[in-house]
C-alpha cells in the first residue's frame, strides 16, 4: 500500500493539513512570487526592508532559505511516508511547521527592529524542527537507507544560521552561509533526481513498445555524484581557488553523461516528464559555468549562480510541485495546458536571468523581464494548483 497516496481519513483535520505537500508547496510557490516581487521593488526604488540582511541579501536568504526550505519540506514529509510505511505527519503538528516557517519569514523581514537571537532563533526554529522530525520518522520506520537524506537539510540550517551571524556582525567568511546553503540544496537536487527521473522515465518508456529503456549504473552514479559534490563544497569554503573549478567541471561533464543516459530525449511527448530532464540540464550547465568561472575571471560567476538557481532549482521544484500534487490528488499524471505553460515561464526566467550576466548594458531590463517571467510561472503555480492543495482528493 502507498501510504502517502491518500489522505488520511480523518474528518476533523482540513484537507491542507492532512499531508506535508499541501501547506508547504502552497507557501513555496507564494513567497517565491511574492518575495522576488519585493525584492524587484526594492531594487528599482532603492528602498530596503527594516531588516539586518541588505536588499541582496535578503532577496538571496529569502530564496533559499524560505522558497527552497518550503519546497524540501513538502518533498520530504510526503516521501517519509512511502519510504517508511507510516502515516504522514499531518493536523497539529503540521500546522506547527507552517507556523514556524512563517514566523521565520516575519522575522528575517524585520530582523533590525528585535535582538538579533530573537531573529535567529525565530529563523531556526523551523529546519531544527524539520530534520528533528524527519529523522524520527526514518528512524521509527527502520529506514536507514534514507537516514542520510536528511543531511542537506541539516547543512541548510547551518548554513542559514552563517547568514544571520554575518549579518550581524560576526567575523564569518563573507558569502559562506549562501554559498553552503545552494551547495547544499544542489546536492539534495542531484540526489533525488538520480532516483526519480530515470525511474519515472522508466515506467512511462516501458508503455511504449520498441523503447530505449534508462541506463542506470551504481558506478557512474557513485562517481558523478562524489566528484559534482567535492566540486560544490570546495567551492562554497575555498571560491577563489581555481583548482576546484577543473572538479567542477569533470562533475558536469559526468553528470551530463548520467543525463544523457536517462534518455530524457524519448520523454518530449509529455512536459511533465520531460520538464524534470530539462531541469537537471540546466544542473549540469550551471556547474560547468560555476567551474568555468573559477578558472577565467572574465566569465561572471553571476551566471553560473543563477544556472543552478534559476535554471536548476526553480525548474526542478516545479517539475516536482506539479507532479506530486497530481499524483497525490488523484489527478492523471499529464501536463495540462497551465502546467505546459508555467513550465515555459520558469524556463524563460532562467534564460533572461543567465543572459543578464553576459550583457551589462542590457542587465536591468533582462533582470526585471526574468523576475516577471518568474513571477508569472509561480503565481501561476499558485493559481492552478493551489485549489488542488486546499481541496480534498479527488475521488476518480
């Protein structure tokens, strides 16, 4: 039995609070919209919020460590579940999470007008929390395997914590807390995608008679992984020695050998499929761009940032939102025409935010065509696929 494919039976609890993806891809896609949307304001009228982290700063902390945090929370409290055989968090205690996160929100947005432990503590209350529970879960259902999957979160809380000391005042290493939050965050990307894309690719190929079926290799698997991470850990706590972007770039050539052999190619019939393949793309090109940029200065790092940020998160939180919520809602899982189109606009977004790096003239206007383009793909997230995460399962 699924466990995590249907709600719990429970009457009492609304139907937002019954499992982890509900509440949490309903705020990720919210604050993603949202917070660009302030943080483009803030750009263009050169105001600030009554925060201790700048403007960039905060639009950075707020991307990575609310949007993204959200994003992993709802992935992981609906996974748990599969990977355990236990019920899923959910009522009470789920509603705790939410609340958490949003305290966090509110407390990085006015993090100057209170002490700054009142701040952090407000800030890590949730990730604490999240990898408490999340380990509980695993460790209750005997599910060792998964144990290490709560690592990334672990390391994202510190790294959330680095910003906050830095903004504050500590002598910390300028940009690590960032730097270590998106390595992080591109680690948990590749590993998961390493187990769902050529899985999913899989099943839907083998209802095709003649196809190509995934080749999937623990070897290639072990050593594109390893070198990818070596490359973006190096990076995150040494980003001027050029040895690391010669790592990085073997990452990406063999990670775009482990694509190649998903045969994302044979999946461009269905754009739900196809979108987590172009997502792990825009992966590889943002780690070869980041190794690029360690190794000739005249390449703006910028880019390389918002290949993996833009490009490969973004694309890859949709790919999963969209897909999760169908399937745990009992929808088919197919693209329709709103979901085709947010995948486009997502992947607009990434391409105008990379180009605004190569062209300083042009790096305005293609940053505030990018953030629309953002903007749109996640409100309109929000707008289809919300009722969805509000309303009960459908019956079908």
């Amino acid at each position: 039995m699924n466990v995590a494919a249907k709600d719990p039976v429970n009457r009492a609890t609304p139907a937002l609070l019954t499992q982890g993806f509900r509440p949490f891809f309903l705020a990720a896609g919210l604050w993603s919209a949202v917070a660009l949307a302030l943080w483009i304001v803030m750009l263009v009228t050169g105001s600030a919020p009554p925060s201790r982290f700048d403007p960039l700063n905060w639009h950075i902390h707020e991307m990575l460590f609310g949007f993204v945090m959200a994003a992993i929370a709802g992935f992981l409290l609906t996974a748990i579940p599969n990977w355990t055989r236990r019920l899923p968090v959910s009522g009470a205690p789920l509603a705790l999470l939410a609340a958490l996160w949003l305290l966090g929100r509110i407390a990085c947005l006015v993090s100057s007008l209170v002490p700054a432990w009142v701040a952090i503590t407000a800030d890590l209350s949730f990730p604490a929390l999240l990898v408490g529970v999340a380990a509980r879960e695993i460790v209750a259902g005997h599910n060792w395997r998964n144990l290490p999957m709560v690592a990334p979160v672990t390391v994202l809380g510190v790294a959330n914590l680095l910003m906050h000391l830095e903004a504050a005042g500590v002598a910390v290493p300028t940009g690590l807390g960032w730097r270590l939050g998106l390595a992080a965050v591109i680690v948990l990307v590749s590993v998961v995608a390493g187990r769902i894309v050529p899985s999913f690719t899989r099943n839907w190929l083998a209802k095709r008679p003649g196809a190509n079926l995934p080749a999937v290799s623990k070897s290639i698997d072990r050593a594109s992984l390893g070198v990818l991470h070596a490359g973006l850990f190096g990076w995150a706590l040494f980003p001027t020695f050029g040895a690391i972007g010669l790592v990085l770039l073997l990452g990406a050539a063999l990670n775009f050998w482990r694509l190649l052999r998903w045969r994302g190619g044979a999946t461009s019939g269905e754009p739900l499929l196809f979108i987590l393949h172009i997502g792990y793309a825009w992966l590889v090109l943002g780690a070869a761009l980041l190794g690029l940029s360690m190794l000739d200065a005249d390449l703006p790092q910028s880019a390389a940032i918002h290949a993996l940020t833009a490009g490969a998160i973004g694309t890859m939180i949709l790919a999963v939102m969209t897909r999760a919520t169908r399937g745990h809602t009992g929808r088919d899982l197919a693209a329709d025409s709103a979901t085709r189109l947010i995948y486009i606009l997502v992947s607009l977004a990434a391409i105008t935010r990379v180009a605004a790096a190569f062209h300083a003239g042009w790096t305005m206007p293609l940053l505030i065509i990018s953030a629309c383009f953002w903007i749109a793909a996640f409100g309109g997230f929000v707008l289809s696929y919300g009722p969805m995460l509000i309303g009960a399962r459908d019956a079908r």
